[in-house]
C-alpha cells in the first residue's frame, strides 16, 4: 500500500517541478491496484452511514446541484436507505477531510506535509450518473487525483486562474475547447494545478477517486497570522469614527501605520511556512 509521497509520485524532484511550474501532469498507471488499501467505495459508504462523518465533512450533489441533507440525512445522522436510494439514482458523494477518518490517507497525507512544509488533506468524491459532481469550476489548492475505481473523463480548461486563493474575487470561467480531455482509470494519478478549470464526466457505474489538496502558506496568510498579535496591542482597537477632530483621527492614523509598519517590518516569512 502507498503510504509516502516517494511511493506516490518518483523521483520527488520531478513532483516538486510541477509544483514550482505548476504544470498538468498526468500519469498512467501500470497496475490497476496501485492504490488498493487507501479507500474503496464501500469504506467511504460505512464511514458516511456510521456516522463517522460529520454531516459538515459530506455533501451530497444530483446533476451538479446540492441536494439538501433533509433528503438524505435525519436527526442529524446519515439515512442509509435514502443516501443509497439517491447514489443509485445517479448522485455524487463528496467527502472531506478524509484524512481524519482514514489511516491509510492520514499516513500519506502526513509524509507529503512533512516533505513539503505545505498543508495536505484528502477528500473523496464517488460519482454513479454520467455527468459529474461539479459544474465547471477551479480549485484554489493543488490536486492529486488518485482514480481508485471506475472511470472519470477529466476535461480541463485554460488558462488558469493566477495563484488563486479563497475568497478572491469572482473569475470568469474560460471560454473554448479544453486544453485537457483524459479518462483516468484505476492506477492512474493527475496533478491538476490551482486554478485551471475543470469538469468531470462519470463514465459507466460508479466512479471513486481521492483527492489530496495541496495548500501552500502564501503571504496573505502570514498577514492573516498577524490578526491575535495585533488584536492584543490597544492602538488596534481603538474605533476610528470617535475622534473629537480632524487633527486627532490624523495623529491615530500616522501612530497606526506607523506601528504596523513595524511589525510587518519584523515579520518572518520563514517562520510562517515552518
């Protein structure tokens, strides 16, 4: 069983120049039971039907649309019978963070943290009908997609979004023909770099891949870190609409800057990322 990013993706160089170039990679693989021992779709199915899963780790979709928990979920546990009854009908079962639940992908996850100094969790999506999960969308973090069963057409657009983070601004999607139109089998691993465009088509029976996403610290978070050690300074809680003049506000305005400068200027980059 694959349990390192060694195993996963040789020689580690190459993977880290796909990070760094942030290129699509994808590569086919030449024993269909490469990732047997990480999941299969009867785990994920236990995990969600146990209760293992908080209803906040799934999410359920039918032709690229949310269905509400109401329809598959009652007093705040998973309803085996409707969850089936939808997944026969053709929906998609989506699950996050995966890596909490499954030791096998905890393991792997925390080797390629360790190797990268980046954040990396798992997710899964198990898809029956013949569309997919999502409509056409990117994904902030870097992916690889580990098709563990069935088969998944991958249709991927360009260009991509630049460096994109959550909460930025909305994009606007890609218009043309795809850059990238590749069915994965079992065996075969994509990276899929933040940002390109995608959408997936199930093809026949039922499809399961993980996903382990690839986040990197970037420099808005290592402003965001900053948030508790300004919030314990007064000169940062002080309201700014209560000053008795012009004059006053400008005073607290220059002292403000003044001392975030200072702090900006102490930051650490390489202590953020450790």
């Amino acid at each position: 069983m694959i349990s390192s990013l060694q195993e996963l993706f040789a020689p580690e160089a190459e993977f880290r120049d796909f990070l760094r170039t942030r290129s699509l990679c994808l590569q086919r693989g030449t024993d269909k039971a490469r990732f047997d021992g990480l999941l299969d779709g009867a785990a994920l199915l236990d995990l969600a039907e146990s209760g293992a899963l908080a209803l906040d780790e799934l999410r359920v979709t039918l032709r690229e649309r949310t269905v509400a928990p109401a329809f598959y979920a009652k007093d705040g546990r998973i309803d085996a019978a409707n969850l089936a009854r939808l997944l026969d009908g053709g929906a998609s079962l989506i699950a996050s963070r995966l890596d909490r639940h499954v030791p096998a992908l905890g393991v792997l996850c925390a080797d390629i943290a360790r190797r990268t100094a980046e954040e990396i969790y798992a997710g899964a999506i198990a898809t029956t009908g013949t569309g997919g999960a999502f409509t056409l969308h990117y994904d902030p973090q870097d992916l690889l997609i580990l098709q563990l069963e069935g088969s998944k057409r991958w249709l991927i657009h360009g260009p991509p979004v630049d460096f994109p983070v959550g909460g930025m601004p909305e994009q606007a999607p890609p218009q043309g023909a795809p850059l990238f139109d590749e069915t994965l089998a079992p065996g075969d691993l994509l990276f899929l770099p933040a940002g390109y465009w995608h959408h997936c088509e199930n093809g026949p029976g039922r499809s399961l891949h993980v996903g382990l996403f690839i986040e990197p610290p970037k420099g808005c978070h290592a402003v965001k870190a900053l948030l508790p050690r300004l919030l314990a300074e007064e000169i940062f809680r002080i309201p700014l609409t209560r000053f008795a003049d012009d004059a006053g506000r400008a005073a607290h305005e220059a002292a403000l800057k003044a001392r975030l400068t200072q702090i900006i200027d102490a930051m650490s980059l390489a202590e953020a990322i450790s």
